[in-house]
C-alpha cells in the first residue's frame, strides 16, 4: 500500500497534464510551449540555423506532439519525458530539414553526425500518409472559412464550450445554435473536399 | 471525403455523440454494429472525426504565434532559483540599505509607521510557475499574474480556490501578499492573520512579517511590533529598532 501510494502522485501530475492538453486548456499550453522553446533555440542556433528557423520547426514540433497525445500515440510517464519528447521531435524535424535538398547544397555534411535519427512515432505509414493529407485540408478549408463560421466552431470544438454557454454568447437560443453550427459543418466540409 | 451524400443535422449530432463518448449504452451498440456492416457508413464516421481534428489543429496553430511573442528571456533561470535563496539575496541587500540609510539619516530623519513601511515593503517575488508542480493549474495561471503584478487578476482566480480549500495556508498567504502588493492592507490583514495561526510553517515566518509590515502602515504601531517580533527574517529586527527610536 505505501508503494501504491508513493506511485500515486506522480501518475495524478502527469495525468492531469495530459487531461488539460487533450482539452486544449490554453494556459497549460502556453506553458508548455513557452517552458521548452528555448532549448531548441538553441540547438538550431547552434547547428546553422537561424532564430525563423528555429521557431517554424519547433511550432511544428509542438503540434505534431499535441497531435500524438491527442491521438494516445504518445502517453508520457511524466513530465521530463513529455518535454524530452518535444525536444527529440524538433530536433529530428531539423535534421531533417538540413538533409533536405533545399538545404543540401550549402552545408557540409559532416555536421550532421551529432544528430541521432530514430523517431519510432514519426515514421508513417501509406495509410497514414493519406489522414494526413486529409487533415491538411480540412485545415486549410477551416482557415478559409468565414469568420462567423470560425468563431463558432472553435468555441465549440476547441474551447469545447457547452451549447448553452454559447447560445448566450451568441444571444440565440439552443436550437438555432445547433442549426448554424450545422450549416457551418456543412460548409467546411464543401471547402475540405474542393481543397482535396 | 464523402460529401456526396448529404449529412442531415441529427446524423451529424449523432456521430459527434459517437466522437465524443456520449452515447448510451445501447445507442453504441447499435453504432458499432453499423459501424462494422456498412464501410459508406464507417469512412462518414472517419471524415467527421478528421473534421473536427482539423478544426482543433488548425486552431490552436493560429494561437502560437501568441504563446511565442511573451517567452520570458530569463526562462531557464527562473525556474531554478530556489525562493530561499532569493529571499537571503533580498534580505541582505535590504539589510545593507537599512544600514547605509540609518547611518545617514539617524538624525535628521523622524520616521512615521508609514514611512517606515514604504521603506522596507517590496512584495514576496512568489512562487516558481514550473510545470512539475502543476498540481493545481490554476493555481500556477493566477501565480503568473501575480508576478506581472495583475495582483486583482491574481486574487479573483485564487478566491474561488479558498472557497473549497479555506484553510489552505498558501493560498491564504498569497491571496494577502496580493492584497498589500496591490496597497490594500486592510484586505491582505485577515488573510495573513490567519497563516499566522496555522500550524503549517512553510509560510508561517513570511506570514508574521508581512502582517507587521501591513499593521504598519495602517498605523497600528503595537500590533506590528508584536507580529514583526515573532518573524525571524533579519529585516524585522531593523525595523523594530527604526521604529523604537
């Protein structure tokens, strides 16, 4: 039993975490994000890179990290592993960038070794080559949406704000709510597949 | 993604029920059983889930540009100062001023209670917002304002945590601390009486001498000196010196 309860602790910690980043809780987020950003400056400052650079491939590392957990491809133990995940992440994503022929052609390939290669979560399959190509839509649909549409959809679904909170918000009432909601579905959908 | 065959509202709600775990127990079964028969039906289930994925991505992509504008510089140094040590950092500082001070103006200057206050007053730095501590994130997001000086910001987001755990002895202290930052003292007294009174000690001499140092200023010199005696920080005996003279 004092085992149990030794283990206990921790276990809450990173499981509330892991709970407030799945709910997008925005200051857990920030927090993240804000909290390991600088070590991948530096790495990237370090291995010829430039500040631009090192903020795009860690805002894709952080996404592509929100992502996995999201998904419960990724379940960390605790915290320092969660943060030495990100790390790895961005620092395979500028790897690979480096290696990449829009960068080949400058840089001297020795300088390459001090990075090790494996990333067992990011190696995709065709089928998931494909979801991933869908979600890219959809994305880009969503950012073309109208902005009524946006704000919506985003209370609902990424603030994940009740129905009647929103409906107040909005000063309608539930069902008229739903119906615009839906109509905003609809829509984003239509976009998704013309991006297709 | 399947736009051929139109979506009514209630089927859509009827996935998202799905999506989210909210169907019923029978309800589920039903689903899955449709799920498993009819592929149409499980690549429609597929692109809603890829729909409301992409809304959430998409989202929270436009938000880190926001995240990455206030990345504090001293990030990394911050987090691993002990309060300690920074209060020792602080105390002596504070300590080799009063005496610089007190050597110059030991004449010429008859200090009030307030004067006195102003002097030595500058509000507990907080705790360190790591993440490894996020037992309580709201907690840590109220502790956040409270170092930007939001101390309002800092009180309306702790309050409602007192309500549920009143005898919280850190909650109390900081709601105080917030308070006498914020230059309400009659507020922040209450709250730090009553880290005094508890048994828990990690606050409790902090306690002691913020109290004194608020009583201070409302001019209740016997009450200070009384609070400011039980506090062992080096600061309070040179108050107490100032204000015997």
């Amino acid at each position: 039993m004092r085992n149990l309860k030794i283990i206990h602790s921790p276990n809450r910690a990173i499981n509330q975490l892991i709970e407030a980043i799945k709910i997008n809780d925005t200051h857990v987020l920030k927090e993240l994000y804000q909290n390991n950003y600088r070590k991948i400056e530096i790495l990237v400052l370090k291995n010829s890179g430039t500040i631009d650079h090192a903020k795009d491939i860690y805002q894709d590392a952080f996404l592509a990290v929100w992502q996995n957990i999201k998904q419960n491809k990724f379940q960390p133990q605790n915290e320092t592993a969660l943060n030495g995940y990100l790390y790895t992440i961005a620092k395979n994503k500028w790897m690979d960038f480096l290696r990449s022929k829009e960068y080949k052609k400058t840089v001297v390939t020795s300088k390459l070794n001090n990075f090790s290669i494996k990333d067992t979560h990011l190696d995709l399959k065709d089928d998931d080559i494909l979801k991933e190509n869908r979600l890219q839509n959809v994305m880009q649909a969503f950012k073309d949406l109208g902005l009524p549409c946006r704000s919506l959809l985003m209370k609902f679904y990424f603030e994940k704000k009740s129905m009647n909170t929103i409906a107040e918000e909005l000063q309608l009432d539930a069902a008229s709510t739903r119906n615009k909601k839906y109509r905003c579905m609809q829509k984003l959908r239509k976009l998704a597949l013309k991006e297709h | 993604m399947d736009l051929d065959k139109n979506m009514t509202q209630e089927e859509l709600a009827h996935i998202e029920r799905y999506i989210n775990n909210n169907l019923t127990f029978e309800e589920l079964s039903i689903f899955e059983e449709k799920l498993k028969n009819n592929p149409d039906f499980k690549n429609q289930v597929e692109d809603i889930k890829t729909l409301l994925f992409g809304i959430e991505k998409q989202a929270l992509k436009e938000q880190l540009d926001t995240f990455h504008k206030d990345i504090p510089i001293e990030v990394i140094e911050d987090k691993k100062q002990p309060k300690f040590r920074f209060l020792n950092f602080k105390k002596t500082a504070v300590a080799a001023a009063v005496i610089i001070a007190l050597g110059s103006f030991w004449y010429t200057n008859r200090s009030t209670p307030k004067s006195v206050f102003a002097k030595h007053y500058t509000p507990d730095p907080g705790l360190p917002t790591t993440m490894s501590s996020s037992d309580n994130f709201i907690f840590y997001d109220a502790m956040v304002n409270y170092k930007r000086k939001d101390y309002l910001t800092a009180i309306s987001k702790w309050q409602p945590l007192l309500l549920t755990k009143p005898n919280n002895d850190t909650l109390n202290y900081f709601i105080g601390s917030a308070y006498l930052a914020d230059g309400k003292e009659k507020e922040a007294i209450p709250y730090l009486k009553k880290v005094t009174l508890f048994k828990e000690e990690t606050f409790k001499n902090d306690a002691f001498y913020y109290l004194g140092l608020a009583y201070l200023k409302v001019n209740n010199v016997e009450l200070a000196k009384k609070n400011l005696n039980f506090s062992t920080i080096d600061n309070s005996k040179d108050i107490l010196s100032e204000l015997e003279d």
